[in-house]
C-alpha cells in the first residue's frame, strides 16, 4: 500500500498545489493528512477548500487548526502565531471554521500505520531532542509512526540494537528502507513552511510493500505566497521565512 503524508500545509496555497501537481493523490492508496491545515498563510479558505476536496483517508487536527476553529485559545503561542490564529479564524468561514473543528484528535491507527500531529502521547508536544523521540518511540502502537509539527523532515529508529536519527538529504527524493526489526518515528516535513533550512515543500511516500519510506520537495511561487501574506497584513515576518525555510 502506497501512502502519500502531507503535513503542516499552513494556509500555503502555492506551495500545496505545487505537491499535488507533483503527487496526484489518485495514484496513491490512501491520502494521510498530519495536522495544521491553516496557520501563518494568507490562504485559509482555499487550502481547507482543497483539502475537503481530496476526502483524505485520514486526517488529524494540529494545534493552528485548533486556536484558528475557535476551539482553543492562542495562549502559548509567540506574537505572530497568534496574530496569524486569530486572524485566520476571522478570516475563516462558519462552515470552514467548523470543518477544522471537527477534525479528530491524534493518535490514530490507520492500517499498518499510526499517525499523530505532534507525538503519540500529546497531540501538542514537539519532538526535538532525542530522549523525546525515544519516549514517543517506546509509546506507539505501530512499527511506523508519521508526525509532523516541527516542519523538519526527519526520522527517528528504535530497536534493541540501539537509537538513531535519519537525516533527509537536500536532493529532490531522499529514499529509506526500513528495517523490519526496528520501530520508526518519522516526519515528512512541511508543505507550507519548512523550517529544515529547505524553503521547497514537502511531503512523504512511504511504500508498506517495499518497507520504504521517500521524502520529496518540490519548488513552489514561494514570491506569490509572500506577496499575498503581506496583503492580507500579515506580519512580515511570516513572508520572508518562507524564502529561509526557518
């Protein structure tokens, strides 16, 4: 079964169109959605409009998704997290504001695979540090586990043997095959604002039949996303760290 992971699209219209145009949805088994559908970009509507049209096989909510439906309040999040939340929920429709609402809580089971938005134990939490990937491995319930939240592509292994990380390489498609004796913990970075120091999107393919895993980026109008961020007045920040990838 073929898979296609989009995580973290952040309201980045260009640079989701860009994905698909890259990976149809069609020619893959199952559409996964990993969280924070909106956020940060100027193009709420749309991208929520896009992804309802996919009818993902699953999708989980993330944090931006849930201050921006109005279900949860902004606090934690820095100055332009916040102005970006709240502006998007009042950007947002009723009827799209409630679809982000809806939207089921990680952890998830889905076929061979679990899913989460930020770790199997807190939906919120970031993994970062290694003993934080370590304790998320040991408390998952699948072999391969997709998450996303940081906006970095990175893998993590776990087995008797030992612990070690899995570095996305900067080339288009960085291929891993996974080893049946291990458990994994991987993110397939972010479609609409990586901050790996890669400004291209990205997304993930993981193949359960080859036991293999791919990251990809592809190139997207990074310009036409910046300008509609400032014209909505959306800090200025938010547009320039597209071009970074931080």
């Amino acid at each position: 079964m073929r898979y296609l992971l989009l995580s973290d699209i952040h309201a980045n219209l260009e640079a989701l169109d860009a994905v698909l145009r890259a990976a149809p949805p069609e020619d893959f088994d199952a559409l996964v959605v990993l969280g924070d559908i909106v956020g940060y970009g100027a193009d709420p509507n749309a991208v929520v409009d896009r992804v309802r049209e996919l009818e993902p096989d699953i999708i989980i909510r993330g944090n931006h998704d849930k201050v921006s439906s109005g279900i949860e309040p902004a606090e934690g999040f820095n100055q332009a997290a916040r102005f970006a939340a709240l502006w998007t929920h009042d950007t947002l429709t009723p009827d799209r504001r409630a679809y982000l609402g809806r939207l089921p809580t990680g952890p998830v089971d889905f076929g061979e695979i679990e899913i989460c938005h930020g770790s199997p134990d807190d939906e919120d939490e970031y993994i970062f540090e290694p003993v934080d990937a370590v304790e998320a491995l040991r408390g998952t319930s699948k072999p391969v586990c997709f998450f996303g939240h940081t906006h970095v592509a990175i893998g993590y292994w776990l087995s008797q043997e030992g612990f070690d990380l899995i570095v996305n390489e900067s080339a288009p498609t960085t291929e891993v095959l996974l080893d049946p004796s291990r458990r994994y913990l991987i993110n397939p970075g972010s479609v609409g604002q990586p901050r790996d120091g890669d400004p291209r999107a990205a997304f993930g393919v993981y193949d359960s039949e080859r036991a293999a895993f791919a990251w990809h980026r592809v190139p997207y109008d990074i310009e036409a996303a910046q300008e509609k961020i400032r014209k909505a007045g959306l800090p200025e920040g938010l547009a320039k760290r597209l071009a970074l990838g931080k």
